[in-house]
C-alpha cells in the first residue's frame, strides 16, 4: 500500500489547524481557570447540564454530548460534586445508570462565568473571522465531525470516546 503524503497545501492547513486549536484551547481553559478556577471540560458539563430538561442528564447521554469518554466524564463530575456544584441522581428508568444534575451553586458559578467565556471565544475566534468563513468554519467542522462519528456503531464498541471503555483491568466499569 503506498503512503498518501499530504500535499504542501494540505500540510499547511494540517498545521495550521493544530496551531490554531491549540492556542484557542489555551486560551479558553486558562480564561475558565482565572474565572471560575476550572477548566473548560467542567465549564462545558455546567453548560451542558444548564440546558437539559431539569438540569440533569443521563452520564452516557452528557459523555456523548461532549464526546469524551465516560471515565473522564466520571472524574469531571466528581470533581464538581465534590465542589458542590454537580450531583448524582439515580436514573429512575434505568437502575444502571445515574444523572448528573446541576446545582443552583453549579447554575451560579455558570452564570457568574458565562459573560467571560463568551467574550473569549467572540475576541479569540469569531472577530478574527468574516460572517462567510463563519458559515464555512460550521460547514467544515460539522463535516469532520459527521465522518468520524460512526452513527452505525453499536452500543459497547470502542468507535467513539463517549463508548469507550477505561483502559484498566478488571470488569468494566458501570454506566456512571
């Protein structure tokens, strides 16, 4: 099989994507860690949680959301619980599962943050970019996410993060 070498123009945007992800993820976590001492995955479960019914989700559904894997869903959470601004709920329609909900402190911390955040992803990326590379940033990235997503995939296979599996031995864990 022969290897197919990206081409100079494809190498260039390879690398400038990776620069521009990480220097935007940079500057995001360390926005979220001045103003609310968190980094962005807890920031983005509080978001998440704030605009579910209830204020609560199911662990597997808020993983596939956020498209980690459920052992780093389960130490985020933990975390916040132990912050006491995130809880756990048994599921009531399904005895291995549980919800995380979040609390009004969680809602606060949220609210409190959230004007920040917004403004640093606006000054880091949007006011960088003309109302047309707006729509084709969406464009581009809804089109990779689409491809790597396998939506065929059965529940228990390792093809996406939210389905994965902690890499320790022993039994697996439980839906968290």
């Amino acid at each position: 099989m022969t290897t197919r070498w990206l081409t100079p123009e494809e190498q260039r945007a390879w690398r400038a994507y990776l620069a521009a992800a990480r220097l935007l993820d940079d500057a995001i976590d360390r926005n979220l860690q001045q103003a609310a001492g968190m980094p962005h995955l807890f920031y983005s479960v509080l978001a998440n949680l704030s605009e579910a019914a209830g204020r609560r989700l199911r662990m597997t559904d808020l993983a596939e959301t956020l498209k980690i894997t459920r052992s780093r869903l389960t130490y985020a959470v933990t975390r916040l619980e132990r912050d006491g601004l995130v809880r756990r709920e048994d599921c009531p329609t399904d005895k291995r599962s549980s919800l995380a909900v979040l609390t009004d402190d969680g809602m606060a911390v949220l609210e409190r943050t959230a004007p920040g955040h917004v403004e640093t992803v606006r000054a880091t990326l949007f006011d960088r970019l003309t109302p047309e590379q707006v729509g084709q940033l969406e464009e581009i990235c809804t089109g990779v996410a689409h491809g790597l997503q396998d939506e065929d995939a059965k529940p228990g296979t390792d093809d996406v993060p939210w389905r994965r599996r902690s890499s320790c031995s022993g039994p697996p864990p439980e839906d968290s």
